[in-house]
C-alpha cells in the first residue's frame, strides 16, 4: 500500500508540480467491510481542494459502474471530492470510467480530475480525442484482424475487400484511416500495399477501442412469426450467451441496413411504435452483423461496443466477465 501511495504521490509531482501529502482517514474504520477490504483511504489536498483518495488493493480489476457505486456509497461519510487509484486499468475501462463520471488516477499513465479540469492521457495519441471515430468500415477491419484465425499476417485491401464484402476502394480507404492514426503497420511490397496483422490482438483493441462506436445506428419494435428472428442475437440476448445475465422479456437480433429494408416488405412483418408484448427489437446496425457472428450470435467486440454504455450495474459487470473470457 505504501509503494502504491508513493506512486500516486510522485505521479502528481512529476506531471503536475503538485507536492501531495496523502495521510490515512480516520473515518475509514467507521465504513463498511465490503469498502475497507477493497480499498485503502487516504486525506489529501489538490490546490487546496479537500480530496479522499480511494486506493485500490484488490488484483481484479472491478467494473467501472461498481467503482461508481461505492464512491456514491462514500459521500454519507465524506463531503470532499473523491479519486480512484489503481496501478493498472485496462484502455476500456478507462473510457467506461470516464463515462461514469469517476475522478481517477493510473500511476504512469493517466489521469482525469475534472474538479481540477485536467483529462491527461499520456499514452493516447494526440489523434485519439472524444469526438474521434473512425469509418464503420475500418471499424469492420480492425475486428477482423482481431477475430481471423488464418496464420496469414500480412493482408491487401483487395483480400479483405473480398472477404468483408466491401469494394477495394473502401478498403483502401480503411487502410489510409488506420495508417493516419498509426494504428497498424502498412506498407509497400512490389505493388501491393500490405497490413500487418499484429501479434498482439488485445493490444490492438485497446489501442482502437477508444476510437470505436456502438454499431447500432437504430432500433425498432417489431411484431414476427412465432420463433423467427431474422437476424443474429443481439443486445441483451446477445450478452445473456455470453454471460450469466438473464434473457430479457423481448428477444434482441441485429440487422444490416439494406436486410431490414428487405425485411420491411414481407406481409407478416408489423413495426408497432414501441415494445409490446410478444415483440422483438431489431437493431440496425452500420455494417452487416453476419459478418463475424458464431452461432447466430454477434461478436464479443460489436456486442461490447453497443451495450458499454449500459447504465444498468449488471450489464456493466456481464460486459467484464465476457472480455476477460475473450480468448486473445
């Protein structure tokens, strides 16, 4: 505990100029077991504004949404600001904290003090800003190149055009997104232009994730023929496969664009203008959701990208449980 509290300390010295002296909260006896055995409280002060520092001691990294939960759990006990500290989170859940809201500081790495109004993420790019995204197309490409199982490691945008159903052209231009980034490795070989996969695929994931949006574009209520989705499970239909979270009431599924206009034309087909009994949402998603579902059920990565802005605790940590199964 003492090692880590130095580094929280040294980080805001080295990067800030911020002399931070963080002594132990009296009040910390007074809190739940629960709290005192996952985290380590310490009294501090940041230009003067009274801060509680929340230090992690456990080895699993705990979802975002339950990090939330106990800072909101704190504030019967503390009036101040409060700070997340952990030596290592992953790129994702970095963003999910943001997301909700959570003040904290990753030793070496980053940190967002709104309070204080710095967002520093000294190993983001600058490129790599909140409003940035890329095409749904090389969005397309990058789970690709995580999900293929093929040894190949070098592709061309006319490969991947093919197996992706896209044209060349809109490869090339995933190729050219990836490249200005310096997200992948691409270059010139005769007269071919190559990507190199990666060998680390998580890394890659959590390289791109913070540019990657939800594939879901819109959702309808829908009225189908008893037992007939039309697409692969999605949603929390999707999640519940890959989880132990409960179905919910009305079945999930995920369509492409152009299917769902194909889908409009058939006569047992009945859009109502919101969820009934008997419904079944479809998601219309940017690219074809086929493309990378095992199973009738979408990929962990698309899934993932739709549902991380779930407010709901037990998404959140059935969000968790499925990326740490993923098999890298």
């Amino acid at each position: 505990m003492a090692k880590k509290l130095f580094e929280f300390e040294q980080y805001l010295k080295d990067i800030l100029d911020l002399h931070v002296a963080a002594t132990p909260w009296p009040k910390s006896a007074k809190l739940p077991f629960f709290l005192k055995d996952q985290y380590g409280f310490y009294e501090t002060r940041l230009l003067e504004i009274p801060c509680l520092v929340m230090l992690d001691k456990g080895k699993k990294e705990p979802p975002p949404a339950a990090v939330r939960k106990h800072m909101d759990q704190l504030r019967n006990h503390w009036d101040g600001d409060i700070i997340y500290v952990r030596n290592q989170v992953t790129a994702y859940n970095r963003k999910r904290l943001i997301g909700h809201k959570v003040p904290f500081v990753v030793p070496r790495n980053q940190m967002y003090l709104p309070m204080l109004g710095i967002d520093l993420r000294e190993h983001f790019r600058s490129l790599l800003t909140e409003t940035t995204t890329l095409r749904p197309s090389t969005q397309v490409l990058i789970i690709h190149m995580i999900l293929r199982k093929d040894s190949q490691d070098l592709l061309t945008p006319a490969e991947v055009a093919q197996e992706l159903g896209y044209t060349p052209m809109t490869m090339t231009r995933a190729f050219d997104e990836l490249e200005a980034a310096d997200l992948a490795d691409i270059f010139q070989k005769g007269r071919q232009r190559c990507l190199r996969v990666p060998e680390s695929k998580k890394e890659l994931w959590e390289k791109t994730q913070p540019l990657l949006r939800s594939p879901v574009k819109k959702k309808v209520h829908v009225k189908l023929p008893p037992n007939d989705l039309p697409g692969p499970r999605a949603g929390l239909t999707g999640l519940a496969h890959y989880s132990s979270l409960a179905k919910p009431d009305h079945p999930v599924c995920a369509l492409a664009k152009d299917n769902w206009k194909v889908l409009q034309k058939f006569p047992d087909i009945e859009e109502v203008p919101h969820r009934d009994p008997g419904t079944v949402e479809i998601e219309i998603w940017g690219y074809p959701p086929e493309l990378f579902a095992e199973n009738r059920v979408v990929d962990p990565f698309s899934l993932f990208l739709s549902l991380k802005d779930n407010p709901d605790e037990r998404v959140d940590a059935a969000l968790d449980k499925m990326m740490r199964s993923v098999q890298w």
